[in-house]
C-alpha cells in the first residue's frame, strides 16, 4: 500500500471514528483546549499529513514554534500501542514509560486556545472526548467503552503505517520536515532516533471481554477498507 493510498486509509479511519463519537453527548467544544497538552503523541503517517497542510495553508512559522520549544519536557513514548499488546500477549516485561505531567504546558501549536491544524488534527486528539468540562474538575471523564474504542482505532492507524514510526508531536513534525525524510514512510529507510519508535502490525487486539460484542460493528468497518 503506497504513501498516497494509506493517507486515503487514514482519512476513511478518522471519518469511521467521526460517526461513531457524535452520538454521545460530550462537554468538548471549539476552543476547549484543557487537554491540549504537549504531552500528544501520533504516528509518522499523521505527522505527514499535518506537514502537507501547513504548507499548503502557508502555516510554516507553526513548525518554527515548534522548533523554538523542542527542548522544552513533554512525554516521549518508549513503545506503541500494538508492541505493548505483544508484550501483554507474550507475558514480556512491561517496559516502564517515561513520566507524562499536563502541567508542563499546552501544546505548542495552539492559538488563543485554538487548534490551527484541527482539519487534520491526529487521532490522539480526536478521541480525547469528555463527559464533563475537563478545567472544572481537572481531568476528563471518558466512557469506558469509548476507551477500548479509542485503543482499536489507535491500533489500526499504527497496522497501517507499519513502515513508520511513532512519538511525540513536536519530535515527529520536526523529524519529517528538517530532513525531508518521508521516505521512512515508504520502509526504504531504517529510522534510528532517540525519541521515536518504529511502527508494529496489529496482531493481538486490546478489546476487553466486556467490550467485544459491541464494539463488532466498529471493528468491521474498520476492516472493510479497502488496503491495496
């Protein structure tokens, strides 16, 4: 599956979850930006889409503010959502995740608390979705079924992006764009970096046993798009 079509996938993914969460009632509105931390990590595939349209919308100067806060603490990920399930799977070693504290500021993309790149925001922000207003009490309030929907569609955007890699927003978008190096996206380059992780096919799903009958609609249509 080439770059163009997998982008084609991402997009069909994000449409699917889009119809699944606006039948539940939820406190997140437009310049709601409580959780919008720089803590948000996403996949090389995503990262690339949100490259392309800062360039077409002349938006470059987000990269440079980027850039300008690179050095600043935010959560850095040691393994992807489809690893840990393997570990899980095979009884491994848990390995142990860096620390990941909100208060260590807001993203750095934000504008008067307003997302520029919302259009193509990555999924981990999508689905960051409350019951309650998250600055009254502090922390959002999910529904727990929600979650293990969340953890699929995270799982399936990762199988889809295989031959890249996973990490945190700012490391993931100055990576791309600094050198140019989408060509990790094709698998024709191996990625050796500090702050990213490579990509895993989906071998073992993380739907708990409570979960799994409902979430079977979800999962088919999942499945129903067309990978080739």
């Amino acid at each position: 599956m080439n770059l163009e079509r997998r982008k084609e996938v991402l997009n069909k993914i994000y449409q699917i979850y889009d119809d699944f969460i606006k039948d539940y009632e939820l406190a997140c509105k437009k310049s709601c930006s409580g959780c919008c931390t720089r803590n948000v990590t996403m996949t090389s595939l995503e990262a690339y889409g949100i490259i392309e349209y800062l360039r077409k919308n002349n938006r470059l100067e987000i990269i440079d503010r980027l850039k300008a806060e690179k050095d600043k603490k935010r959560f850095q990920p040691k393994v992807t959502i489809n690893r840990l399930a393997d570990i899980y799977a095979n009884d491994e070693p848990v390995p142990v995740e860096g620390d990941s504290d909100p208060f260590w500021g807001s993203c750095p993309i934000l504008e008067n608390d307003i997302c520029p790149i919302y259009e193509v925001r990555p999924f981990e922000c999508r689905s960051m979705c409350s019951k309650e207003y998250c600055e009254e009490d502090g922390f959002a309030d999910m529904d727990p079924f929600v979650l293990s929907v969340n953890n699929l569609f995270k799982q399936y955007i990762e199988h889809i992006d295989i031959f890249g890699v996973s990490g945190n927003l700012t490391d993931l978008i100055i990576y791309l764009e600094e050198n140019d190096n989408k060509e990790i996206l094709r698998g024709s380059e191996e990625v050796i970096h500090p702050r990213l992780i490579n990509n895993h096919p989906a071998k073992v799903l993380t739907v708990p046993p409570e979960h799994q009958d409902k979430i079977k609609p979800i999962y088919e249509k999942l499945f129903k798009i067309e990978l080739k």
